[in-house]
C-alpha cells in the first residue's frame, strides 16, 4: 500500500505566531498604547530596584516582549544562511507592538537621565535610601516565581548557591559600590551585556547593576550629555548580551528554573550593600548619620512603591488564572 504523502507544512513554518500571539492591529490606539507601555518600562529601567520586566509584566508586554524578542533573535540567525527565510521571519514578528514600545522606552531613557543623574550625583544619601527601600523588597519576587515543592526537593543544593550568591555579591559590591566617573569602555561594555539580561526576569533590575559596579551615574551623565562613543559601546555591548546570554538566561529558567531563581535571589540580598547610605570612600560600611531622619522615611517610600507593584502583578497573575483563558503553551506572563 503507497503510504499518503503528508503535505501539510511543518511546525517550523506554521508557528511563528501562535493564536496567543496574533498581529498587534495598527491603528492609532494601539500605537499610543504601546508608547505608553514602552515608556513606563524604560523609565522602569532607570531607576535601581524597579525592574522593566516586571513593569512589561504588570501592563500585559512581558510574555509577548519575550517571544518576539526570540523570533527577531531566530530571524537574525536564518538570515545569516538563508535570506528569503530570514526575511520571512523578520516579517512575522509583530512590529505593530515592538517599534512604537521601542521608541516610547529610548524617548523616557533620553528625557529622564540627567534628572536622575543630577539626584543621584546631588544627593547621595536621600537616593540610595529610595533604592535600598525598593531593591530591599524587589528580593522577593524571584522567590515568588519558585515553586516551594520544588525548593524543598533541591534545598541541600539551593542553600549553598544561595550562601555562594550572596556572599559574592556582598563582598563583590565592597570593592566596587563607589562611583566610577570615567569607567573604561571594556567595563561598559560588558556590564551592558550583562544588564541587559534583567530584562527578561521580573525582579531583578538593570540598573541597579550598573549602580553596585559604580557607573550608574557614568551611563545617565553619557545618555544625558549625548556622549556618542559611551552610547555606542553601551548600545553595542546590550546587543551582544541580547544575543549571547538572553537564551541562556532562558534556558537556565526553563532547565533549572528554582536553583536560577534561589540563587538570583542571593545574589540580590548580598548586593543590598552596595546601595547602604553611608559609606566611606573605600565603600567600607558606616553607622547610620546625616539625614537619617529623611534616609528611612525614602527607604519605606521606595519600599512601598515596589510592594505596591508586585501586589497588583501577584492579583493580576490570579485573576488571569481564574478567567481560564490559557493556551496549552501559555504562561501568566513568566517563563515556563
């Protein structure tokens, strides 16, 4: 008997957008939504301890961010060997929705920078207090995105990378939490890359990394005063972080999603130090002094605000749960 050949088309060409991931419609509305969206997350990002991802979490972006980015990342790859394919999947990417959240992100970077950089340059104390606050309970969204009967399964191996990641950071910041002015481009480079990746993990903020290693306030005065050569390095070095280390982050969240988590969370706990309010040149920690009064009233301020952000992404999470609108691949806006 002939067997009946299969003509239908594979996987590969069939589900570059899922039903869940249908086209963004181009109409004004969405366009100015998506503005709106773009521009929350960047000015998000600027600030150390509030996390993009956790921003394009709360407005509905995060999921549809991620598996975008991803197919723009494939489309790259195809393009490299196979143009007509490449230029079939660049088209398949929903455009509608990234270029108008693109520009709405760069435009706040651009307008806020040298607000936030005159504040944290300015007033030292009174910023890193408002940081501290809301890096202080941004620690606990990893650890709400892990399973605990999973975690109580892997605790003899989560317990010491939690120790490790924590003591790292903590002693890593020692050396490093005092401002660097003028950093070398390599740094920047490299930090870029590395900053990059806090994009795709609610939680953890990009920023906040550039602010423990000492050129927070270096990258705002850069975007601030327009400084091409420290943009393009910075710019450069996202990319290739994008490309090199987003699927890995990924993979390690998909393969090993509560030791990455555990771990990620005391690297946070152990980084805290970077942003105590009073330290002496040599980032060595010092008693509680000057404008102690204001620096604790900023701290809960800080706090607040971030609490505030994961109570309504944790309700939202819910609610989205009980409407029983998930797809057989779907996620509530976190990677499976």
């Amino acid at each position: 008997m002939t067997p009946v050949k299969d003509n239908s088309p594979s996987p590969d060409q069939t589900d570059i957008h899922p039903p869940r991931f249908g086209r963004t419609p181009l109409n004004p509305g969405t366009v100015v939504f998506n503005l709106l969206r773009g521009g929350l997350i960047g000015s998000a990002e600027l600030v150390p301890g509030i996390s993009g991802g956790t921003v394009a979490l709360v407005t509905g972006a995060y999921e549809r961010v991620l598996y975008n980015a991803n197919r723009l990342l494939d489309a790259v790859k195809a393009f490299a060997t196979d143009r007509a394919e490449g230029v079939r999947r660049f088209k398949a990417v929903d455009w509608t929705m990234l270029l108008p959240m693109a520009v709405g992100m760069v435009a706040m970077v651009f307008a806020l920078a040298g607000i936030l950089g005159s504040f944290v340059e300015d007033h030292p104390v009174p910023a890193k207090s408002l940081f501290l606050g809301m890096v202080a309970v941004s620690v606990v969204v990893p650890l709400l995105m892990i399973d605990t009967t999973d975690l109580k399964r892997r605790l003899p191996v989560a317990v010491p990378l939690f120790i490790v990641g924590a003591l790292f950071t903590f002693i890593a910041t020692g050396f490093s939490s005092s401002t660097n002015p003028d950093p070398n481009l390599l740094l920047v480079f490299i930090a870029a890359a590395i900053a990059v990746c806090a994009l795709i993990l609610p939680g953890v903020s990009g920023s906040f990394f550039l602010y423990a290693i000492g050129i927070y306030s270096a990258t705002l005065t850069a975007v601030s005063d327009l400084d091409v050569t420290y943009i393009l390095v910075f710019g450069l070095g996202a990319l290739t972080g994008l490309v090199l280390f987003v699927r890995v982050m990924e993979h390690l969240l998909t393969k090993h999603r509560t030791l990455t988590l555990f771990t990620m969370t005391g690297m946070l706990l152990g980084s805290l130090r970077a942003l105590w309010p009073w330290q002496d040149e040599d980032a060595g920690i010092q008693a509680p002094g000057d404008q102690a009064g204001l620096a604790l009233g900023l701290f809960l301020l800080g706090a607040a605000v971030v609490a505030l952000m994961v109570i309504f992404e944790q309700v939202t999470k819910r609610r989205r749960a009980q409407g029983g609108s998930s797809h057989p691949g779907s996620t509530s806006g976190q990677l499976p």
